[in-house]
C-alpha cells in the first residue's frame, strides 16, 4: 500500500484506486447510482464487481439500503488485497462512513484465498473471490443484475478487459443486465459488444469527458455443468426439515431468519442424541496440501463455521485455537505443504490453527432449539408427491404437508439410499453412504489446554472439568452401548498428551456418524434419477448434455459430514439457502459440483455403467 500526492496508488499497475479529488461522488455517478434505476423493480439484486480494493463502491452502494428491507447480494473480485491494518489505514484517511468502514474491517476475512462470504447485515451479503479473474469468472454461479467494471485502466492492465473476460461477465448476465465503466477504450467497447452487450458513451463524472454504460441484450444464456445446475423452484410458504441434529438445527434456524415457516421433524425425543449429542466437539479443517479440492471444501466450511459461532454459540464454545501434530511421515509432508505453518514441537511436528474451536454442540443444539418449532418423536417413514407439494408420514401416525424438505438425517441418511437398518426409500442407488459408529471418552482434567489437541486421537480443552477424548472409528458396526475397549482405544491414541498420568473415566458416549464413498459431505437438491440415466447417456461421449435436469421439486439433502460435521452442516445448511433464494453460491462452483447428490450418478453415466 502507498500513497502518490495523498491518493491511493498501485506501484504494481502504475495507477491510482480512484479519483483523485472526489472518489465518493465519482462512485456514485458511475457504479452506484445504477441502482436507482431498477429499484422499483424488485427486492433483492445481485451486484457484481471486478476490483474490490477498499471496498469504496461496496460501502457507497450498502448506504442506499440503509432503513430498506429491500436484499442486496454483493459479489467481488480481488486479486491482490488489502491487508485488515491497511483497510484501516485506508479508511481513516476517508474520514467517511466509519461506522460501515468499521463493520467490513472486522468481518474482512484475515484468510484471502478462493471465495470467502461475509454476512454483512440482515439483508446484506457480500461474496468476494481472492484470485485472479478469469478463474473467478468460471467459479461464479449467478445471473447479476448490475455489473461494475472497476479495474485500473486496460492499458495498465490489458487482462481484465480482455474478450475472456467480458465474455465471462456474459456468461453470468440475463437479458437486461446493465453495465457500467469509466473506460471508453475502443478495446472495451470491442469486446463488450462481441459478448452480447449494447454499448453506449455517457458524460464521464468531472474532468473525464465520458464514460461507458452496456446492457445485455442476449436471450442465448450459456450453461456449463448443466448436470449439477441448480433447479428453478418456486419459493416455499413452508419447510419441513427433517433431523434436529447440528445440521438440521443450523439449516431450520437459517431458513426461519430469511423469513420462510419452518418445523423441524426428530424422531427421538430430544434434540441432538446421536452425532451432535457430544458433550464437547472440535471445529478444525481436513488439512491436505494446497490445491485439493477436499481441502479447499473444508477451509471454506470452516470460516463460514466459525463465523456462525462467533455470533450464535458464544456461550458454548472456546476459541482458543486448534494443534494439529504430524504423527507420521506422510502427515509431515501434508502438513509442509498445507497453507499452515509446520513448526518444531513436542511429541512430534505440528500446526495452530489460530482459528480452531472447540464446541459444546449438545448444549448448542439445545438452546437453538428453543428458537424453533421442533416435533419430538417424529420418525420419518415415507412422503407422497402431492399437486405442489410433499406429505410426510411419520411413524406415531402423524402427517404433514410441506412446499419443501430437507433431509438431515446424519448416519440415519443411508435409509434413504436403500440401505441402513431399516431402508425406507431409494432415491438414488448410486449414491454412496454408510454409517460410522464412533465412541467418546470423558475424563476427569488431565491436560491444561485451551486449544484442542490432535494427533492418531484428540483431545478438546475442558468444561467443568471434564476432557472429552476421541474417536473411535467403526464402520457397519451398531452397538449403541458403550464398550470398555473403545475406551481403552482412546486413550491409548492421545497417550502422547496424557505423559503417563493415570486417567478417571468419567463416562462415554456413542453416536454414528454418516460418510460418502468420496469423503465429500452429500448437500444439495435431489434428482430425478430417470431423467438422468435416459438424457443424459451422452455423458459416456464425454458430450456436454443439452438439456437441464429435472428435479424431485422441493426436496433437498444436508448429510454425510462424517467427523466435521461442525464445519460442513453449517456449509450444507448455507448453501441450502442459497439454492431456494436463487442467490450465488458460498462457495466456488466446481467445490458445489463436488457436494451435489446427483455426482454419483453422473459418475457412473460417464464410465458408461448406466
């Protein structure tokens, strides 16, 4: 960051971030005032930007929502960002909007890499992509409403105004979508137009003599990975979710904020008995080297995790960070090649992950309950397509009828694929899940710790006294009572941490964790099946379908997060959201891809096994 007579200079492009003499005024007679004119016409936009910097046009645009409950739906691009100490710095030279300046500044995210969301405000939401454009532009999955072109000028830098990139913007446009520039350069204009845009010189703001403002005026909207497109549904008066574990809880809860009738059908007869029942449970990421998308899926799970606990579970969580120790070679190699630093310790190497939360998920499950409309000793047996709807039928004899509905099942999620105890559906037979069983110890303090601690097991910082050391790993196994030798297990795994002393078990706990065939929790819209094998044969060709996918309309899935479920149900439950409000995604397009249900199926259609 450095300053060139007192404005904000690029020494990288050889340019300035904005105007030099009135950088507000000339955001809003270019980008933001564009709002004015579809206002009337809607209540929630997507406005897309290439070239977040400060977030000077962001903060200009939010201020034309003060005292609406009209949505907007930021998204951004920035490929070398400002620091948090930079932002500050940036801003309290502004002398403006110190209140917003503040608020972004706290929630601008310390981890810049891929796509990152920041829920600014009620009716606010703000998606930047930290990376270069062109890759941005084939991860966004959204048709804007507006578009700001705000980069430093094409002749400093050629490559964001490139025929790619416009073409890219095209790509993410609808018939209507207005665009604005302060650049006329011929090149611009060019490229625009051969992407569907009409082009159209206004007075510039100022000294600048003119500006550019474009409309897309094209009805051949391009679809890639037509396979895991998101369906076009009408909103729901109404949803039923299905499980009150963190999943279904987090999903009902979020779904019940953006205004939407929720209940939220349990079969037991309390809330968070299997998989969430844990007395304390750890929120870390799968560390992988750098690149893997499993990697990258859960370092994006983790944030937008951490962030709902920050605000949500303050009373029942511990933000003291996380130890994560590479016990073997192959771990060491991992960990060396992750985005954390691995540094000398004892017992062996290892990483801190500043972020890392431990968290009391019963007693969090609990409380958010309370916020709900929660069915107890509601077992799901089975559901019936109606005319616009779902019935439920559940196994004390009861019956709802619902717009849509979630399944959140945990380890109970594979009787809905044909298998577990008691099948009692088969979406989808090439979906891959089984159940995990896994037992917890609880121990009397051992070791003083406020990070949790992990290695061949783990073991959280304590509450009340009591250290909880897990897990065991059993799959197709089903004892729910808990066996000494799994005890036995878990101690042995964390003996490093113990250094000898003599543990008092306290007590155990048994719960059944739910996993993919590809490690992948499973999150997403459930397909019709038929529909796939029948058109889109193809796939074996390696041809692109034509055709867009149909849908069991309404019903959708949040599973599978085997032993991070505090991370990735928050994600399910987030993305969940985003499918039914028909905003961009949380996270990038080929991680979504990875989560959908139907990749099984599409899978098998392109080996040719269907």
């Amino acid at each position: 960051m450095q300053y060139k007579d007192g404005v904000l200079y690029s020494s990288k492009f050889l340019d300035t971030y904005y105007s030099v003499a009135s950088p507000f005024e000339e955001s809003s007679f270019v980008f933001t005032n564009l709002i004015d004119e579809i206002w009337d016409e809607k209540d929630s936009f997507i406005v897309a930007e290439l070239g977040f910097g400060a977030g000077l046009n962001f903060l200009n645009l939010v201020k034309k929502f003060k005292g609406s409950n009209k949505k907007l739906h930021f998204v951004s691009v920035e490929k070398f960002p400002f620091s948090r100490r930079e932002l500050k710095t940036i801003w309290d030279k502004f002398n403006k909007f110190s209140h917003l300046s503040k608020k972004l500044i706290k929630k601008y995210p310390k981890f810049r890499d891929g796509l990152t969301r920041i829920n600014f405000s009620k009716n606010i939401t703000v998606d930047i992509y930290f990376g270069d454009i062109k890759d941005a532009l084939k991860e966004f999955e959204f048709r804007a409403d507006i578009w700001f072109m705000d980069g430093f000028a094409p002749s400093k830098n050629p490559d964001m105004w490139s025929l790619e990139v416009c073409k890219g913007i095209a790509n993410l446009s609808k018939y209507g979508t207005i665009l604005s520039t302060y650049s006329v350069a011929r090149s611009v204009r060019e490229n625009l137009e051969k992407s569907g845009f009409s082009v159209e010189k206004r007075s510039g703001f100022a000294t600048k003599k003119e500006m550019l403002r474009a409309k897309f005026l094209s009805d051949d909207l391009s679809f890639s990975d037509l396979c895991f497109s998101a369906p076009n549904l009408n909103q729901p008066k109404n949803v039923l979710v299905i499980g009150a574990g963190i999943a279904g809880i987090v999903t009902a809860l979020k779904f019940q904020n953006a205004g939407f009738s929720v209940k939220v059908a349990e079969k037991n007869k309390e809330v968070a008995l299997n998989g969430s029942g844990n007395l304390v449970g750890a929120l870390t990421p799968l560390i992988t080297q750098k690149g893997v998308n499993l990697g990258k899926m859960h370092l994006r799970a983790f944030f937008l995790a951490r962030n709902f606990y920050k605000k949500h579970a303050k009373n029942y969580a511990k933000f003291g960070g996380s130890k994560e120790f590479a016990f073997s070679k192959n771990l060491e190699k991992r960990y060396k090649n992750s985005i954390f630093t691995l540094k000398n310790d004892e017992p062996y190497p290892s990483i801190f992950i500043k972020n890392g939360t431990s968290i009391r998920p019963k007693a969090l499950c609990d409380a958010l309950s309370k916020k709900l409309d929660i069915l107890l000793n509601f077992e799901f047996v089975s559901l019936e397509k109606l005319e616009n709807s779902w019935r439920v039928k559940f196994k004390n004899g009861e019956i709802l009828d619902a717009d849509m509905v979630v399944f959140c099942m945990g380890s109970h999620s594979e009787e809905l694929f044909g298998g577990g105890l008691s099948p009692k559906l088969n979406f989808d037979e090439s979906v891959l899940i089984s159940s995990v069983r896994g037992q917890v110890t609880w121990i009397k303090q051992r070791v003083k710790t406020n990070s949790s601690l992990s290695a061949r097991g783990y073991i959280c910082p304590a509450y009340d006294g009591i250290q909880v050391v897990g897990a065991t790993y059993d799959r197709a196994l089903y004892c729910d009572e808990a066996r000494v030798m799994d005890d036995a297990r878990n101690l042995e795994s964390v003996a490093e941490f113990l250094c000898d002393k003599k543990c008092e078990v306290l007590g155990s706990k048994v719960g059944y964790r739910s996993y993919s065939g590809d490690r992948f929790p499973i999150i997403g819209p459930l397909v019709d099946v038929e529909f796939f094998k029948k058109n889109y044969k193809e796939l074996h060709w390696k041809k692109e379908p034509k055709i867009k996918p149909k849908f069991k309309d309404g019903l959708f899935i949040n599973t599978a997060h085997g032993a991070r479920g505090l991370g990735t149900a928050i994600l399910g439950a987030e993305m969940i959201l985003d499918y039914v409000l028909n905003r961009p995604f949380c996270i990038e397009k080929s991680l979504k891809n990875e989560l959908h249900p139907a990749r099984f199926l599409v899978r098998k259609l392109k080996k040719g096994l269907i």
